[in-house]
C-alpha cells in the first residue's frame, strides 16, 4: 500500500510539472478521441486535475453534478478553470467506440464516484428471491455505472475500443496515456 501511495504521489508531482511547463502551448481537440485536460474546479484540489474526450464537436466528461455524464462545449470546459493542459491523441484502435461507449453509460443510472475504482453500467442476470414461488428465480437487472473523470475516460477506451491507457487511473495519467499533443 505504501509503493502504491508512493506512485500516486511521484505521478502527481510528475504530471504538475509537466502540465505547468506546457501549459502555454495547450492546443485544442480536433478528433474525435482526443482526450483533453484541465486543472480540477475544485479549491485546492485543482492540480489533481480533471479530464474528458473530445467526440467531434463537444467534450464528453463525467462531473459531480445531478446530470453525471455530460457533453459541454469547449469552452465551457476550458472556462471552468485557468489551467487549461490541451488535447492529446494517438492510442487506441477506435476513438469512435470508445467516445460511443461513453456517452452510452448515461443510460445506465451513472453516479459519481470519489475512488480510482469503476463499475460499467450494463444489464446483468442475478438470482433474486420471488416470495411468491418460494425459490430464487433468474431476473435481469441494471448494474448502475459509477465513475470519476479519470475513470470514465479509462473505461470508455477499455470496454469500447479494447484499448488499455494506464495501469494506475489518474486524470494526469490518463492525459499523459496518449503520446501526441495538439
């Protein structure tokens, strides 16, 4: 546990320093996939950061609010800080599928969730006690999707285009997962 703070905390420190150094040449999204950065709106918490992907005309992002999974434009994203980090790309088999399979999990009840740990919405098939015929009977049930910014992004390229970004979810991680900067 210790190695793994130890990681989260070099990895943070990393991704401050380099966010700080290019921040001026921040370049905006172009293609779909792309996936953009932010400090996080949050006082003191902003360095974390926050991140989102780019589907063409609007960032797809999840956000601790009532509507979790959202599309806002650009600058809507960009205005809710002044640390704006830019847009990278170049990862993943198809951007479509994964920007797809995001914006398919508001159909799954999403909530917001503080830790590095997901839950994909889907519909499952669990055993569930029917009192009226004494027995457990087979009934399909949704499986509520649960995910922070950082997480979402992760799952929607894993579970949509197949494509695994990081090892350890952060939002400065995943940011930094793609190899090529607008």
């Amino acid at each position: 546990m210790k190695t793994l703070w130890k990681k989260l905390i070099i990895g943070t420190m990393a991704s401050v320093l380099a966010f700080g150094a290019n921040a001026s040449f921040a370049g905006d999204p172009s293609g779909t996939g792309d996936v953009v950065g932010r400090d996080m709106a949050v006082r003191g918490l902003g360095v974390l950061g926050h991140v989102g992907m780019w589907d063409g005309s609007k960032v797809l992002e999840v956000l601790n609010e009532s509507t979790v999974i959202q599309k806002n434009t650009l600058a809507n994203f960009k205005g809710r800080v002044t640390n704006y980090w830019g847009a990278r790309y170049g990862k993943g088999n198809s951007p479509y599928k994964a920007v797809n399979f995001g914006w398919d999990q508001r159909n799954y009840s999403p909530s917001y969730k503080w830790t590095a740990t997901y839950q994909v919405g889907k519909w499952v098939t669990k055993s569930v006690w029917d009192s009226s015929k004494r027995k457990y009977v087979q009934k399909r049930v949704m499986q509520t999707a649960q995910y922070r910014c950082d997480t979402f992004v992760y799952a929607s390229y894993l579970h949509g285009d197949g494509t695994k970004l990081v090892t350890l979810t952060t939002p400065g991680n995943v940011y930094n997962s793609m190899p090529k900067s607008r």
